[in-house]
C-alpha cells in the first residue's frame, strides 16, 4: 500500500502516442493475412468468422484504449506511471522520437509498418535499458486487448477460445456451500468527530493477546494456533476481506484487489514480473493449491549451514505432519485436467519422473471446478486460508480482524520490548490512524513487506531486506490439434522432479502445469510482430503451457523510497540459469512427446518449433533438437525473456547466531523481545517447492515459542511514550478502545451495536463454516478491568 500520488492523466500528444503504439502491435493485419491466419487455425475449435474479425481488430477497436491504459498504470508504483509518461512525451516531440527510434517524429506520425520496425529493434536492441520501454508497451498491450470490457467478456475471446466464468452460477454454488463470514469478526470503527478545532482523527486502540501482521500461511497458522489455545488475536492485513458476492472472477479486478501494486510489481528493469499477495488470507488466496512438503535437503542445509536443528529433527516433523491436518493437504481424489495429462502422458512416454502433487483443500465440483483459484475464488472445503487456518482461528470467538489495515510500524515498551502495532485503518472510504497493543507481535507479511516494516521499526539487522529468493520460473507452451482449455479444471496437480537435482544438493527446477487466464497469458506471448503476436494468442484453447521452476542460489534485495514504494533488486546465478534451460529443455522434449504440433518459449528471440504432421518420428527429433539448440543458445538475456516470481522467500532469514541471521531459531528477532517473524521471509534459503507448507510448518514451529512468551508474561505494557487515555468497547471478539468517548457511547462493531462498558466482556463468534481440524476450546474469555488497565 505504498504511497499514492494524484491519478495519472495522459495529455493528448501523450494519448496519441500511446495509441499508435498500441494499434501497431496489436494491429489489423489487413485481408490477405487474415485469411492466412484462418487458414492456419483450421480445425481449432473457432469459427472462421471469430479468426478473421479477430485478425483485423487494432488494439483501439478492443476497447476506449487510452482508459484502459489509464486504469492499468495507476494501480501500479507512482514510479513506474512517471516513467511511462516521460517516455510518451519524448515519443511524442521530434528530437526525441529521432533519439529513441532514429526516425523524425513525433511518433504518432509515422505509419504503422514503421512503428512496428521501432518496436522490433527496441525488443532486439542490446541495451536492456531499451529493450525495458517494448516490454512495458507489450504488458499495456495484453491489458487493453484482453481485459473484460462490456459485458463481462472481451471481443477477443472467442477467437482464442476462452470463456469467461458464469458468475450467477458460481455465486449460487457458493452461497449453496455456505461461506465464512468474516466480517463477524472485523472491527469496524465507527465514524468519530473530529475534536473541535482538530484536524486530524483520534487513534482508537485495540487490545489483544497478540499482535498479528498478514494473514497468509504463516499469519494464518499462528492466529489459529494462538486463538486455540485460549489467546485473543488481533490479525492486520492490508488485503480486504471479500465475501463471495463481492467477486466477481475478473482477471483484471484480481490484479487490482488482490496482489501488490495491482500485478505491476518487477525486479529493477523489469527483468522479472513479481506475482506477490495482497488479500485477506496472503498469498494462498490466489495461488495454484499444490503444496509440496519441505525436501529433505533442504531441512539438511538450513540445520547444517545456520544452525536450525529443529529443522531436521523431529520437530519439524510434528509440524509438518500438524499443518498438513489443518490445511488439508491430500493427493486423495485429484482430477487431472487436460493439460496435466498432458504432462503426465508426456513423461511417461519419455520415462521421466512424474507425480500427482498433493493440494490444499478439497476442489469444489461443477460449475468451480478449480480453474478461477487464480482470481481468487477458493470456495472449496478447507481450501485457501480462510477456508481453514483462518476459519478455525475465527470459530474460537478470540479473533479480532483488522483488514484494510497498513502496518506501519511495531512499537516497544520502556524496556524495548514489542508491545503492539501502529498503523492506519482504511474503512469506510476513510483512513483512520490505530495502535494494536497485545503482549506479543508477530509479523508474517510476506518476503516483501515484512522486512520493510522491521526497517520502519527501527530494526537495524544487517539480513534485514537482504538474501531474497526468487524461484524464477519459465514457462514453454505446446499448441495441440485438439481443444485442451488448460484454463479449465485445477492446475498443478501433477509435477514432475526429472531435473530438480542437478548438483547433488538439491538446486534444479521442477516442471508444473501453470494457470494463466488471457491478461497473464498475452503478456507472457512474446512479441515478433503482430502476426506472430496474434497467432499465439488464437491457440490459446489448444496450448498446454509448461513452467519450469527453480531452486535459485541467485539473492536479491528489497527496499521502499520515500513514497513507500517497494523495490526489488535481484540477479540470477549462471547455475541457475543453466538449471531453468534444462528444465526448459525437458519441457519441450515432454510436450512433443505428448502430441504437440508447436513448441513455443518465452523467449523474444526464439521462433516457435513447428513440427510437420508429414515428418516421421526421427525427423521430428531432428527439428526437436535443433530447437533445443537454439533455446539454449539463446540464454536468458535480462528482459528478453518472461520470467515470473510467485514465490519470495529469505528476506529475514532465521539463522543461530546475528551474524548470519535476522531472527532466532525461535523466531523472535534477535534485536526485540517479543517480536516474532514467522512467514517465509524467515527462510535460510529457497525451498524449491511451493513455499505453502513449509511456511505454514514454520509457523507451526514459531507458534509454540510465542505460546511460551504469553505463558511467562500476563502484563500488557504501555507503548513509549505513554498513550493518551481512551476508553474501550466490546467487539464480536475482543476489546477496542476509542479515546475521548464517554462510557455511554455505542459503537458499531462486527454486526451489532456494543455499548462502551468497564466490565465489558469478550464474546464468542458464531461463524458458519466447516468443523475445525483440531479440537476448539467453547469457552468465553473475560477480561477483567485491571487485565485491561495493565
């Protein structure tokens, strides 16, 4: 939730610009083309008519353009809409579109054949820094011509064979399953006036237990955790509970509601897309469900090289093993969809490892069947966090939920000692400014925001914001002669670990079967020219895309500027590398295997590997390896290739002594008492596999250390300096406090109305939803005055 200056408005020779740009790489391709590329398709699954309108529709017919573009840039970092603007306006003055393209401008001037030239050799140009400026277009291009316009859908759909979601009929499923409502459990501060002459609004206050920072896997565990055993939690997430009939499965309002800086997050040079979580509920909200348990070099590593024997113990286990019952991971009853047999079929001819790979929560049926977990809709049993870490937290009657909160900072008592979180609530269209004080906080942000708030807090641990990992991923695409709609159904459900241990150690890359709806899809298609481009995207019903994930050696880093925008510096190792073009290597070799006609990467420089259906066998594995040879070849230049992060990990790493970590064994950071980190920025190192439950054990792990702190301290100590007083009231789950209200005031909280009392007492949530996985204590917890006075 960085910093937001005024929305971007793009001045008219601004808007000319940009939409020459837009129509040159999204262009029509005139008649003779057209029917070519009807032609082509045949057979597909798509009308003739769907191709040839789809082929001679510009970018500018898709949709009112320069609003669309406006919408996309100004959910992303100020920065970033700065950039862009400087560069329309240089395109669009004469010497600076002589500087940037070597032709006589403005841009907007010159036909659309020589655009599309410009484009090619800023895509081919040796500068990373030029090559930065088609990426940027080519990301506002697959926004503008594959968001959902009118209607729910995009004119361009049909020709590629996609669907979007009947949301009438998912809204029913979900009502029909019953969902968690968790706004029982928000508090809701009711509108205060402002003191007279004032200008400012007052603080409330929350108390609490324990200070929770991110309801992801990590936060998640640990709420549940503390609240079963008897601890109110008060859980902060910036991210936005949203009840089903608040979704509304849109790729774009995903990107926008769900994830950090609206999906426009990248490393420095946009070298990588960063896909990190900002929602109710953290990453697991939106990610693939697959969840793999923590390998055993790994456990090996983080014992041998910093000191965390508990990593490789028995400990460990009993987290693994407690996680795994409350997230519900199986393999029990898996569906396959098209593209993971794909997958499956692929490595069995070639006798490559392949595998079901367990999942988190139980896939619903028919009309969810799985393929929207990317836009967040997770409405199966136990699936995502608060369908079960979250919801067992919540049924306790102990949670306290603070969502639209930004976490600012993490306040000490006399004694240095963590004892709440100051930040600002965002509700109601209004911001209101809130200190959470418990006896404990815990911080599970993520490996981007949890580091930013130890650094705003005045931690100074040299680990801190360092030894970001990454697992960048690749992905290679085969296009099919039959329809596979690998949007359809629940990706990465299967894996295969052919290639996961290239150096004895456990560093290699694993092969999945991703989901990537048209937006994601579009900006992953390289870009060739507008033939190419449009060719690609009309397979997307009959491709099976591929990635290949790796256990990165390479670090990054991560920092905010004064806008309280995140940054994120990061550099790939040759071994790497290396390791990601393997898996890419074996990814083709899978697809061809399989059936497939085409094998495309996401490589800018690499033309598409087009099997003749004449070719025998021995032929088809001459073209293979020639390909092969020319992916290899062709490295992994920086911006040259689409590359994609979901998971980060390392940016606080736990480690036995300060000198090479940033928080204990334990959790508790060496610099704080009482502050715990416990997401997966605390891991040593990458964990190769879906970071989920490895997360979630960690926490496991950390949990039990916080209990023992709450344990050996029941006083609730006053933040430095003193706060002013303020009276409390009664939420649906615990105490709040409002300064300057009188003791008959009433405040809305949850979904009742609760007068302002002394003796106030906390009471139980009444949440619907499935049993927990562990056993819940029915009791009411009362706080007495002088417990409350502490």
């Amino acid at each position: 939730m960085a910093g937001r200056t005024a929305p971007i408005k793009f001045t008219e020779p601004e808007a000319q610009v940009l939409l020459k740009v837009m129509d040159a790489m999204f262009a029509d391709l005139g008649e003779a083309k057209a029917r070519m590329l009807a032609v082509e398709l045949r057979g597909l699954g798509r009308s003739k008519d769907e191709i040839l309108a789809f082929a001679r529709r510009p970018a500018s017919a898709c949709c009112d353009v320069i609003a669309a573009a406006t919408e996309k840039v100004n959910v992303g970092p100020p920065r970033d809409a700065k950039k862009l603007r400087t560069l329309l306006k240089a395109l669009a003055s004469p010497a600076g579109c002589l500087a940037l393209t070597g032709k006589r401008g403005p841009l907007f001037k010159l036909d659309v054949v020589t655009v599309q030239s410009v484009v090619r050799a800023w895509m081919n140009s040796p500068s990373a820094q030029i090559r930065e400026i088609s990426k940027a277009f080519k990301l506002l291009v697959a926004y503008v011509t594959m968001r959902a316009g009118e209607g729910r859908k995009s004119p361009n759909w049909p020709a590629m064979g996609y669907s979007g979601p009947d949301l009438q009929a998912l809204h029913r499923a979900a009502r029909a399953a019953g969902p968690v409502d968790f706004s029982r459990c928000r508090v809701q501060l009711s509108s205060l006036e402002r003191p007279l002459g004032g200008t400012s609004m007052p603080r409330a206050e929350v108390i609490c237990d324990c200070v929770v920072v991110g309801s992801g896997p990590g936060g998640a565990v640990m709420a549940a955790e503390l609240a079963e055993a008897g601890y109110i939690v008060a859980l902060l997430e910036s991210g936005r509970w949203r009840s089903p009939e608040e979704q509304t499965c849109s790729e774009a309002e995903a990107f926008r509601e769900t994830y950090q800086e609206g999906g426009n997050l990248f490393t420095e040079g946009r070298a990588m897309t960063i896909l990190a979580g900002a929602a109710f509920g953290g990453g697991a909200a939106m990610n693939w469900s697959c969840c793999l348990p923590p390998p055993r070099e790994v456990r090996e590593e983080w014992a041998q090289d910093f000191g965390l024997d508990w990593a490789s113990s028995e400990r460990m286990a009993e987290a693994v093993e407690r996680v795994r019952e409350r997230l519900a991971m199986h393999t029990e009853g898996v569906e396959l969809n098209a593209a993971n047999r794909v997958l499956m079929r692929g490595c069995e001819r070639l006798g490559y490892q392949a595998e079901v790979a367990a999942q988190q929560g139980w896939q619903p049926q028919s009309p969810d069947d799985g393929g929207w977990c990317s836009l967040s809709w997770k409405h199966g049993a136990r699936q995502g966090m608060h369908g079960s870490a979250l919801l067992d937290a919540a049924r306790t009657g102990k949670l306290l939920v603070l969502d639209g909160c930004k976490a600012e900072k993490v306040v000490r008592d006399a004694s240095g000692a963590a004892c709440g979180v100051q930040g600002t609530l965002f509700q109601g269209g209004s911001a209101r400014p809130v200190i959470v004080r418990g006896r404990s906080v815990v911080v599970a942000g993520g490996s981007l925001q949890t580091p930013l708030l130890l650094l705003r807090s005045g931690l100074r641990n040299q680990h801190i914001g360092r030894h970001l990992r990454l697992h960048p991923a690749m992905t290679i695409w085969g296009r099919f002669d039959e329809q596979i709609n690998f949007f359809q159904g629940a990706p990465m459900t299967t894996v295969s670990r052919v290639v996961e241990n290239q150096d004895g150690r456990g560093y290699g890359a694993k092969i999945w079967v991703p989901n990537f709806h048209p937006i994601t899809w579009a900006a992953l298609a390289p870009w060739q020219g507008p033939d190419q481009f449009k060719q690609a995207l009309a397979g997307y019903g009959n491709a099976a895309p591929l990635i290949s994930l790796v256990r990165d050696h390479g670090e990054g880093k991560v920092w905010e500027d004064a806008d309280g925008c995140v940054h994120v510096s990061y550099s790939m190792q040759q071994a790497d590398k290396k390791h990601l073009l393997c898996a890419g290597e074996h990814a083709a070799r899978i697809l061809v295997a399989a059936g497939a006609r085409e094998v495309h990467s996401a490589h800018d420089s690499v033309e598409p590997l087009k099997l003749s259906s004449s070719a025998s066998g021995e032929a088809s594995e001459r073209e293979l390896d020639a390909w092969v040879k020319r992916l290899h070849a062709a490295g992994m230049p920086q911006t040259s290739v689409g590359l994609g992060s979901a998971h980060q990990m390392g940016t606080c790493r736990m480690a036995a002594s300060a000198k090479q970590g940033a928080v204990k064994p334990s959790g508790e950071t060496w610099e704080v008492p009482g502050l715990f980190v416990a997401d997966t920025s605390a891991f040593p190192t990458a964990s190769g596999v879906n970071p989920m439950w490895t997360c979630a054990a960690l926490a496991y792990h950390v949990a039990q250390e916080v209990k023992l702190r709450l344990q050996s301290s029941c006083e609730l100590m006053e933040p430095r300096p003193d706060r002013k007083h303020s009276m409390r009231c009664v939420s649906s789950a615990g105490v709040v406090s409002l300064p300057g209200r009188s003791a008959a005031s009433k405040l809305r909280v949850g979904s009742g109305e609760s007068a302002i009392d002394e003796e106030s007492t906390i009471n139980g949530s009444d949440l619907s939803g499935a049993e927990s996985s562990t056993s819940r204590s029915s009791s009411q917890a009362n706080m007495s005055r002088s417990s409350r006075e502490s």
